[in-house]
C-alpha cells in the first residue's frame, strides 16, 4: 500500500467521517488542501458511479496518488427516486443545506409518512495513477421526516430517519453514524479493497 491516501474532497465533514472510517489503515489520509492541490472536477456524470470515477482518476493523475473518491445521494420513492446524483444541487449550485432541505420538504408536503420512504446511496471510487478504478457501494435505508431533527451530519441528515433506531441521522452521534450509513457501508468494502492493494506497486 502506498504512504499516502489521497482524500479528493473538500468537504470539512465528509474529511473527518473518512478518517474515522479508515482509520488504522497503513497509510497516511491526505487532503487536497494540505496537498496545495485546488483542481476543481465538474461532476458531469449521470450516475453515482460516474461522478465518483471521474474525481478520483483526475486526481490521481494530477497527484500520482491513489485517490479515493466518492458520490452520494438521497433517493425519495415517492419522487420517482429523486433527486438522487443531483442531490448536492437539488434547489441550485450554490443552496446550502438548509435551502436544499427545504426544496425536499416542500415536495414531499402532501405525502403521508408511510410514503415517505427513501434510501441514501453511496459509491467509493479508488483510483490508482495509471491503473484500474474500484468502486466500492452502500445505502442505508429510511423516512424522510415533515421536519428537520438533530445538530449532527451534514446534507440531508435531519430530516432523514431511522426507525429501527428511533432518531434522524443528524440525531446519531458520529460514532453511531459511522457504523450505521451508506458511506460506512461503503468505506468497509473500501477498506477491504485497499488491505488487498497493500504489498502491490501502485504508486507513491
């Protein structure tokens, strides 16, 4: 395994889930921003996969680091499985969290609870400078509350709940989350992908 994994995002949040949720691999998590590394990737892909694929590979080429990526996305039945690999610019490029929950709220208005239903997917792509792609997947299953609950998570997590637990996914804590999510669900499969890398030449 390489010294360093690179991290290819910028989001603060989805940093520290990934350091807890790789931690004890033998190799160092770096981040774009430590790096002094600003390549910006347009997300132009129609599916998780996609988009996942095309930030990790561009920046292991930029790095000659293997990079790890991902894409994720909130999927609602009752909106036909929307709004899914657009759910980061669900109310526009630029809405906060709070603009995008409430864009999905105002939707889901007149749809009873039971309707609700709804998943969150995730895809890891592992990049590799001059080498193969792995894509890694998870999705954790739930309702869509009437309301935002919870101080915790990021994205969609308030108004996401989980019966089997009884609270939002912004009311779990992070050690609760990271064992229960889409992304931990994923970030296992990653970690078993990168444990098989280790010993092989795949750049430094």
């Amino acid at each position: 395994m390489p010294e360093k994994l690179l991290l290819a995002t910028s989001n603060q949040a989805k940093i520290s889930e990934y350091r807890s949720l790789l931690a004890g691999l033998p190799c160092t998590l770096v981040t774009p921003a430590e790096m002094g590394i600003a390549l910006l990737v347009r997300e132009a892909g129609n599916s998780y996969r996609a988009n996942a694929g095309l930030k990790a590979a561009a920046f292991a080429r930029q790095t000659r680091l293997l990079s790890l990526a991902d894409d994720s996305g909130l999927e609602v039945d009752a909106l036909g499985g929307k709004p899914g690999h657009l759910s980061a610019r669900y109310a526009g490029e630029n809405a906060t969290d709070a603009g995008r929950i409430s864009r999905l709220l105002e939707a889901l208005k007149t749809i009873p609870r039971e309707k609700r239903t709804a998943r969150f997917r995730c895809v890891i792509a592992l990049a590799r400078p001059g080498g193969q792609t792995i894509f890694c997947s998870g999705e954790c299953r739930g309702l869509i509350t009437e309301a935002p609950r919870g101080s915790h998570g990021f994205g969609y997590d308030p108004v996401f709940f989980l019966p089997e637990l009884g609270k939002t996914m912004a009311e779990l804590s992070p050690e609760e989350k990271n064992r229960i999510s889409h992304r931990a669900m994923a970030a296992k499969k990653a970690r078993e992908a990168l444990k098989k890398l280790a010993g092989k030449d795949i750049g430094n």
